[in-house]
C-alpha cells in the first residue's frame, strides 16, 4: 500500500486538511449512519482505530493544466461507487499488510 502522507515542500492550500495537515482534505471519506449500515459493520467504531476498506471507484473528471512555479496541475476524481469495511484486522495485517 502506499502512504498517502503530504510529500515535504510546499502544500497547495486547497488541499490541506486542517485537523492533519499531514493527509490531503480529499482523501478523508466520510459515513453517516444510513452508509454504516448498508456496510453492515454491526458495532461501534473507536476513536483513533483503523480499519481496512476496499473499494470500486469510476474516474468521473480528469483534468490535466500547466501552472506556474513547476507545480503539475493534474488531477482525478473518483466517485466512490462500491465500498466494503474490513473489521477483522489482525496484529499481523497492521504491521505487514495483508
């Protein structure tokens, strides 16, 4: 898997994710209650846990710009169209990976 930590170097301020700058605002997902429940994940989660999901996703906007200062302008969005939540995460899953 890849860590999609910040990279070092200037942060494009449209980006930033202001309670952790560390991770992009764009990658943060958030579930309501009807979307918990069609996981059908049957507890509660902690605060702080992590947990493995899976998902299907269709590239629905492409788009690709020169900008000024070397900065590459390319960008996709992706609609999440399908997503499955792994709670039986193992010792072994979160230090090695699956």
């Amino acid at each position: 898997m890849a860590d999609m930590k910040a990279t070092e170097g200037p942060k494009p301020i449209e980006t930033l994710n202001a309670d952790d700058p560390d991770y992009p605002c764009g990658l943060r997902i958030t579930l309501s209650k009807a979307e918990i429940e069609k996981l059908m994940v049957g507890r509660d989660f902690q605060m702080g846990e992590e947990l493995k999901i899976k998902g299907v996703a269709e590239v629905i906007e492409m788009s690709k710009e020169d900008v000024r200062h070397g900065n590459d302008g390319q960008r996709v969005t992706l609609q999440i169209k399908e997503l499955e939540v792994d709670t039986n995460k193992t010792d072994s899953d979160r230090f090695y990976g699956e």
